[in-house]
C-alpha cells in the first residue's frame, strides 16, 4: 500500500509540473472502478480498481497524453486524446491515435487504432500469456452505425488458428481463459447459424444464440433440467412492475398502522424489509430488520400478502429466487444534467439471488 500511495504521490508531482508549463492545457486524474466490464467513474481512490492520468500534449503534438494504472502502479493502457473534443473536468476525451492496454502482469492485453472516439482498421487482443487470441476488423462509415466491427481471426487457446480472414470457428472463453463461454461460426465476419454457451454462476447454465449475418433472431437459457426460457437480455434485474416507489406507495397503504401505549399511531418511515420473490413471482419469507414492535411487524407482513407484480431475477431467462432488501420510506432528491434540473423521488434496494435448497 506504501509503494502505491508514493507512486500515486510522484504522479501528482508530475502533474503539478506540467500544469506549470502549459498556458493552454490542464491535466486531470480520474478514478474508475471495472463494473460489468466497463470502467464506471468513482470519486475516490479507496473506490477505485485503477486510475488514469490526462496529460498536456508533448511539443510536437497537439493530442493529450492517456495513461492508465493499475492501484499497484503497473501500467493498464497508453493512448493519446483527440484535444478537441476533450473535457478534463469530467475526464471525458476521445481517443484518437494507437492505444495498447496490458494485463496486470505487465503482458500487452489489446492493439488498436481510433480516430476521433472510433476504431479504425484490425484490433488484435491476446491471451494473458502474451500469445495472440483474436483480430476484429474495424471499417468506418458515414452513417450513424460508424464502427461496423467484423470477426476476422481467432486462435484457440492452444494456439491454432480456427478462424481466418472472417471466416471459420470463434471461441470467447471465461476471465480465467479455461472455459469456453460462448463459441460458433463466423462467415464473412458475422457471427451465423447457433451459438452455444455455457456460464458457471450463480449455477450452471447453458444457453444459445441463432445468429442470421450478425443478427439475433432468438437466443435461449437452459436451466438445470433442461427446460427452455427464452430472453432478450442475459441479466434482468428483480423488478416491480410498475417500479420500486409504486411498490411502497401500495405497500404503506395496505399497511395498518398500530398504536402504540400513548395511542399513537406507530411510523414505519425507518422500517426496512426483506422478502424473497419466489421463481413464480410471489412473495415469501418476509422480514423487518432491527427492533420492531410485535403488532408493527405483524401488520407489515399482513400488508405484504397483499402485494403481487413483483418478477425475480433472471439469468439468460431462467428465473431464479431472490431476496429484496429496501426501506419502507424513498430517499427523495434533485438529479441534473447539462440542460436542467429536475425533482425526483426514488428507493434504492438490494437484491441477491437464494439458490434452491
């Protein structure tokens, strides 16, 4: 942790320095944190996976300098920013030029070449030992479409090519790169006929695509007998359906509140609840947490009986049964963009999927 902080420290000092030298550029530093695959920003270092470093463009260019870093100092990804469309005080910048990432034993990770925010040409990607894996071909457009991204080669793990100049086999194996998750053909650089999958949590599931030149014209999840749920979306949260704040509205009002020894009726404005949405959609195994009255947490669930429409969450459309932890009261607040500011009421509530006993 001490060689982080004094790595980060020598970064700052950096910064400092170049910030002096440049009348016409800034540098920022931005924190992400690797949700889903994709780096979302966060505001704190403790927060953060790895950091990125904006940095005024050298003498003989006028591109801004990107550098990625691991928290351990190692270094993520170098590219360079197109100056133009470059904002350091969100962190925002277009790519435009190469880029090389790595992974965090030092081996390149990935190739390509931007322009203006856009791939352009063959993007190469590698294995974690440093052997090639794959090549997308990225061929640039007038229309709004403006990256068309083909499957061009690709190379088992054990090194054969079984995928070339757009046409053949094509593997996308898991984050340990020992299982396949999803494999099928590839003619003229578009995924074609059924591809088949498999993922390994919360439990084995196998699922399929059926591709026509690139297009999806169905997709399915298998569950653990065999049964068919077919989907649009691999992940979809547990949901209400008409939405969390619904949910509490219909909930406080099939509520009745007791009173309490002074006759007063009791709150439930601090109250927060579990249940489980069983695979069918109806509610099970509720609960109140910390120290609530008997009579309160009797008349919370008798509530609860009443409430339907809720949906479990599904994983390649296989529903599964989840717990829901919210409170009884929304957290109300102001949300913003670049053109105004509206009022907004919203809830926030955890979910997590029970397996089957």
């Amino acid at each position: 942790m001490l060689k982080y902080f004094s790595f980060l420290t020598i970064c700052i000092l950096f910064v400092n320095t170049a910030k002096s030298s440049s009348k016409s550029a800034d540098t920022a530093i931005m924190f992400f944190k690797t949700i889903n695959g994709f780096g979302q920003s966060v505001h704190t270092l403790d927060e953060a996976d790895y950091f990125m470093l904006i940095i005024p463009p050298d003498s003989t260019d006028d591109r801004y300098n990107i550098q990625g870093f691991y928290k351990n100092g190692k270094l993520k990804f170098v590219g360079k920013g197109d100056p133009s469309a470059n904002s350091l005080k969100t962190g925002s910048v277009l790519l435009d030029g190469d880029y090389i990432s790595y992974y965090p034993n030092g081996k390149r990770a990935s190739t390509a070449h931007y322009q203006k925010g856009y791939k352009d040409g063959l993007e190469y990607f590698y294995y974690a030992n440093g052997k090639m894996y794959s090549c997308h071909k990225h061929i640039l457009g007038s229309t709004i479409l403006r990256d068309q991204a083909l499957y061009w080669e690709c190379y088992d793990a054990d090194g054969n090519q079984i995928c070339n100049n757009g046409n053949g086999r094509w593997i996308t194996y898991d984050d340990s790169c020992k299982s396949i998750k999803l494999e099928g053909q590839v003619v003229k650089g578009r995924m074609e006929g059924e591809w088949k999958g498999v993922v390994s949590t919360p439990v084995p599931i196998k699922y399929s695509y059926q591709y026509k030149e690139g297009n999806i014209l169905s997709s399915v999840g298998y569950d653990q007998t065999g049964k068919a749920y077919p989907f649009k979306n691999e992940i979809e949260r547990a949901a209400y359906r008409s939405g969390a704040i619904t949910f509490i509205d219909v909930l406080r009002s099939n509520i009745k509140l007791p009173r309490d020894s002074a006759g007063k009726k009791m709150s439930i404005d601090t109250v927060h609840i579990s249940f489980v949405i069983e695979k069918d959609g109806h509610l099970d195994e509720f609960n109140v947490m910390g120290n609530v009255a008997p009579q309160l947490k009797e008349a919370i669930f008798a509530g609860l009986l009443k409430c339907h429409d809720w949906t479990p969450e599904r994983i390649f459309g296989i529903p599964f049964r989840t717990q829901i932890v919210l409170p009884l009261n929304e957290i109300s607040g102001y949300t913003s963009n670049s053109s105004r500011s509206a009022y907004r009421k919203e809830v926030f509530y955890k979910e997590k999927i029970i397996k089957d006993n």
